[in-house]
C-alpha cells in the first residue's frame, strides 16, 4: 500500500475511515460480542467441571479466579486496547512500516508483563490465597490450580495480544473465528484431562488448568500462522524486529492507564462487596450475585468498544477528527441504549436473574434491592465504559481514568458515610448508583469538552475538533 495513494488503501482501513458509522460498528461489534461470550462459556464450563471434583476443588478454582481475571482484563482489554490502539493510529496516519514494527513490539511487551504475572503468583500465590481466606484442602487445590494456569501466562497473554493486533487492523472476524472454534476443542478436553479416560490419566484440577493452556496454545498457533500468511494486513518477521522506545510508548501510554482503570473497577466492586458484608452473609451473597450482571455487560460494551477503539484510532490517525467523535458519540448511544434496556429489565424482573444461582430468600431480597436501585443507573456504566474504550483509540485516557477514580471515590465514601450515620443496605446500594452517574457524567463532559484535543471547555465551538 502506497503512503500516499488512497486508491491502494486495504478495505478494512477504507471501512474505517469512508464507511456509515453505525452500521459499521454494528458489523464489526458482533463478531466482538461472540468472542466475549465464547470467553465468558470457557470460564462456565471448566467451573461446571471442577465442581464434579468437590467443593474443595470447587473453591480452590474461586480463590485463583480474581488473579485470572486481572490477567485477562490487562491482557486482552487494558494493554490489547493500547496495542490496537497505536497500531489503527499508524494505519490511519499511513505509517505502514511502523505498523509493522508495533507487531514486534507488542509480543515483547506480552511477553514481559507474561513473566511477570507468572514470577508474582509462582512465588506468591501461596501468601495471596491464604489472605483471600484460603486454607487447607482448598488452598492446596488453589495452588495446583494457579501454578499450572501462570506458568503458561505467556500462552494467555501471546494469544491476547495476538488478536489485539489483528483488532488494530479492523479485522474483528478472524480472533471472533478462532476464538469460537477453540471454544469447541476445549467442551471435550476439559473433562478428559480432569477425569481421564482409557489411557489418559485423570489429572484432577490440574486438568482443568492444563486444558485451558491447550486452548491458548492452539489458538495462539492459528493466529500466528493467519499473521504469516498472505491474508493478514500486518505480518510477523524479522525486518521489522529492530526495538524502538517510541513504539514501546504508543504502547505502553494507553496500556497502562487502561490497567490502573481495570484495576479500578475491580476496586470498586471489592469496596461494596466488604460494605455489604455489614449487614451480613446474605448481603454478600446477594451483592455478590447481582453484580455479576455488572460483569455481564463488560463483554456486552466491548462488542462496540473494541471496533470503536479501531475506528477512533484510523480516524485520529488521519486526522479526521470530526468523523472520529461522530463514532465515539454513535457507539455511546448503543451502548447506554443497551446497557439501560438490560438494568431496567432487571430492576422490573431481578428474581429472574437471581434465581439462576440460588433460591435462598434472604439473598435474593438483598440481590433485589441492588437492582432495583442500581438497574436503572446501568446506562451511566455503559456509557463510562465505551468512551474508556474511544479513549484508547484516540489514545487519551486521563480523563477515562479521573472519571474511574470519582467513581470509586464516591462508592467508597458514599457507602462508609452510610455506615456510620447508620443507614441500611439500601443507601450503600444508592452510593454505588450515584458512583455509576459520575463515572458516566464525567467522561462525557471531559470529551464533548475536547479533552482529546487539550484541556476541557465550554462551551465548544462547532468545528473545533476539526481544527485541533
């Protein structure tokens, strides 16, 4: 592709930067939500088979859980957006052969925060686990489970960085093929490795473990041989292995932001999940179950995020600024549309969704009230979340990460302050409401205020995205 000839332009990249907006985003998200689902049905169905081992097992895999999921938010969300992110802004911008070279640099930068990951829960894992409360044959369990899982980080995060990059390029369909597809490999894995069968050994909850590193493995093999083949905008060799700190950077400036913001969220949740243990078990229980609908529509949003990360980045790229915030503000009315329909729903109708894990009264009336109070605030959450990801696109995350911040400022205080003047459940349950509103109403104002482009200010002048 010429640097300057648009007639040799790639048609991913002309989609992204000529195509109608919605339906764009429409077609390239869906692709997004089928891999976000196939991911979430990984997760369900090695927990469905762990739980045939007991409870200790059971309860093993819950400790390793929250360090898995960190792992994958960072991997595929957090640092993927800041590699999908730099490598959309080179393409726009028609630097075709520092596309290339971002190829080589992400895989470095999966590869150390890889090590990482595996070097802290090796020799911590024990020492974390046993403060998350576990102990005994749990705890055993838990580490059999996370020993086997973080020696093969590297696996999770080439496979996650992998797809990042073939995201970056507008190609939402081939990660969503090989994600899917992987999906069906491991049904059948799963159980074999855990229970065994004719001359392969049970191998218990190491089983579990070893056939989710299969599935990366393989996955990881496919998507480097699509990237070695002529179909792949981007390709993987060594002319372009030559490290550059300023690559590193356009990396690593989103990346990381992102991560300090998925580390917020999960913050958050942990403050009102240690709030509601107040008013006791069933409190828990029932915060506990409900939110896990707020996890629910992460996946949901990054159907729109992920493609609007792509088509934010080519369009900044180009400077095409006025085009760029026409998408982010289309992608956030899907998302608060969608997210608003399914926290009404669940505020009219929260037994529906509470049932599906438990029947026990007390839980399900404290479940209840924190979607009746919080259902209907559900589109501020989505709409925070999908300017996060137009964020990475247009690689400005700062306001994105105040805007997390105020949120997890105002469910902290929020709730302690209800504590302490005695308030009941309901008002801590209002906190995280109102924590959700800001996160929303932040981001907004900072963005509709040009703080992509500079400082934030109003009122903004027609054409001024344009002329920054």
């Amino acid at each position: 592709m010429s640097a300057s000839s648009p007639d040799t332009m790639d048609p991913r990249t002309r989609l992204l930067l000529e195509g109608p907006i919605a339906p764009t985003l429409l077609k390239l998200g869906a692709p997004m939500v089928l891999v976000m689902v196939a991911q979430a049905a990984v997760g369900l169905i090695e927990t469905w088979f762990v739980g045939k081992l007991g409870t200790d097992a059971l309860a093993g895999m819950a400790l390793v859980f929250p360090a898995v999921m960190l792992m994958q938010m960072m991997s595929a969300g957090a640092m993927g957006g800041g590699i999908a992110s730099a490598i959309a802004r080179a393409l726009g911008a028609r630097r075709n052969n520092d596309a290339n070279a971002l190829v080589f640099h992400a895989l470095v930068i999966g590869l150390l925060f890889a090590a990482a990951f595996t070097l802290a829960l090796l020799l911590g894992g024990r020492w974390l686990y046993t403060r998350m409360g576990g102990s005994g044959a749990a705890l055993e369990a838990a580490m059999q489970y996370s020993n086997w899982v973080f020696a093969g980080a590297v696996l999770v995060w080439m496979f996650n960085s992998l797809s990042a990059i073939i995201r970056g390029t507008g190609n939402m369909a081939v990660p969503a093929v090989v994600t899917v597809g992987g999906l069906v490999f491991l049904i059948p894995l799963s159980p074999l490795l855990i229970f065994g069968w004719g001359p392969v050994p049970a191998m218990g909850i190491a089983g579990g473990a070893l056939a989710l590193l299969v599935y990366y493995a393989v996955g990881t093999l496919v998507l480097v041989a699509y990237m070695r083949s002529g179909r792949s905008l981007l390709r993987i060799d060594w002319v372009h292995c030559t490290l550059r700190w300023p690559l590193f950077s356009d990396i690593l400036r989103v990346g990381i932001i992102g991560a300090v913001s998925t580390v917020a969220t999960n913050v958050c949740i942990a403050i009102a999940t240690a709030l509601s243990g107040a008013f006791g078990p069933a409190a828990i229980a029932g915060y506990g179950t409900a939110s896990r609908l707020e996890y629910l529509l992460v996946p949901l949003v990054f159907g729109v995020g992920a493609p609007l990360v792509a088509m934010v980045g080519t369009c900044m790229g180009a400077g095409m600024c006025e085009r760029a915030m026409r998408a982010t503000w289309i992608g956030a009315g899907m998302a608060f549309v969608l997210c608003e329909v399914i926290g009404i729903a669940a505020a009219l109708f929260p037994a529906a969704w509470l049932s599906l894990f438990d029947n026990d009264p007390a839980m399900i009336a404290a479940g209840s009230r924190y979607l009746q109070i919080v259902g209907p605030f559900y589109g501020f959450f989505g709409l925070g979340l999908v300017l996060y990801f137009a964020s990475q696109g247009a690689g400005k995350l700062l306001w994105p990460v105040i805007g997390n911040a105020a949120r997890l400022l105002v469910a902290a205080v929020g709730g302690v302050l209800a504590l302490q003047w005695g308030g009941d459940l309901g008002i801590v349950f209002a906190a995280q409401a109102a924590a959700m509103v800001v996160y929303g109403v932040v981001n907004v104002y900072a963005i509709a205020g040009g703080a992509w482009f500079g400082r934030p200010g109003w009122p903004r002048m027609p054409g001024a995205w344009a002329r920054a």
